[in-house]
C-alpha cells in the first residue's frame, strides 16, 4: 500500500525531505500534567519545541501526549509549520535592538559586534540558537515561563526589518536609507573633532 502511494505521489516530495534534513529541533521545555479523573490521575506530557534552519527561519510549537516521544513529535510538526522568517546582518547578527513582550515575559535582544557569542540564557538560547544568531545580547525580564519566554523572544524577532524592507516600504534605494547612518556618524565625528 505504501508503494502504491509513493508511486501516484502520495508519498512526501524530495524537496520537503531536504528541507527537513537541515532543521535543527531543540527540546525547551517538557512538563507533566496530571488529569484528576473517576479512577484517580491520569499523566500526560506537554513539550515545547524550537526548530530552524541557522539561516534565519524559526518557529515554536508545542505538543501534548500520553506519551513524551509522541509530545515531542506533534511539537515538533507544529513548529515546523510555524516557521518564520528573520532578517540578518552579515548572517551572524540582528539588524538592530528589539522588544518583546508576551503576558508577562518580557525580553530584550541586541545587536552585538563579532566575537560576542549567543549571550542569552533558557528558552532565549534555544530560540536564538535555531535561528541561527552568532553575536547577540539577550536579556529577560519578568516571567521566567518557558512558554511567555519564547513567545515573547518571537514578538522581538518578528518586528526586526532589514534596511532593503524599510528602502522598500519608503519608495528608496538601499543605499539612501543606509547612507544616512553614515552621514549622521561622520557629522557626529566632525561635531567630536571641532
């Protein structure tokens, strides 16, 4: 029946089985949770999941089941379908600062020069690490909740533009928008000097 399938195209295609291949899935979170029921209690887990491909796609997603393989893998599937899209700079760091806030997790991610490594810790890490961030400062603030923590963390990732999105959206060139920042630093320079 399998082969049946495979041969009308039932089966999974090769391009999404190489995009697959790449993912790197990082397990944040697994709780148990108990169901009171006639007989007593009922366990089952909860998994929270972080998957991207280090080039700038991450998504979350979390999972439950009787049993924890099953809860990691429907984790997992939702995160794969909930990936997202993050602009780097030079492909190590982000382009600017963020914020994020989810409920009562607060964080904070920096842009940082090369050599500074992921400095962020927890469910943050995790997030940043998938993403596929070399240089970076995290900081949380407020609810340690792995859940908030990296909804949070995907609040500040998604809010981050790329200087080719904001030439975009004002009608310009690349180089008039980043000029600018150029411009402003060798006037500050000028204004330091004299």
């Amino acid at each position: 029946m399998a082969r049946r399938d495979e041969q009308r195209g039932g089966g999974r295609n090769r391009q999404e089985e190489e995009r697959d291949s790449d993912i790197v899935e990082k397990l944040v979170h697994i709780n148990r949770v108990a169901a009171t029921v006639k007989g007593g209690r009922r366990f089952s887990f909860a998994a929270l999941m972080v998957v991207g491909d280090q080039k700038g796609r991450v998504g979350f997603g979390h999972g439950k089941a009787r049993e924890v393989p099953e809860a990691i893998r429907k984790a997992t599937e939702e995160a794969k379908k909930t990936m997202i899209r993050v602009p780097l700079r030079e492909s190590r760091t982000l382009h600017h600062d963020g914020n994020g806030r989810w409920g009562a997790g607060k964080v904070m991610v920096r842009s940082a020069p090369p050599g500074t490594g992921v400095i962020a810790g927890g469910p943050m890490r995790a997030v940043l690490e998938t993403l596929g961030v070399q240089d970076v400062v995290g900081k949380s603030v407020g609810s340690s909740n792995p859940y908030n923590m990296v909804r949070a963390t995907f609040e500040a990732l998604k809010a981050q533009s790329s200087p080719r999105q904001i030439a975009a959206k004002r009608g310009k060139k690349v180089s008039d928008v980043m000029g600018r920042r150029a411009d402003a630093a060798a006037a500050q320079a000028a204004d330091v000097e004299g």
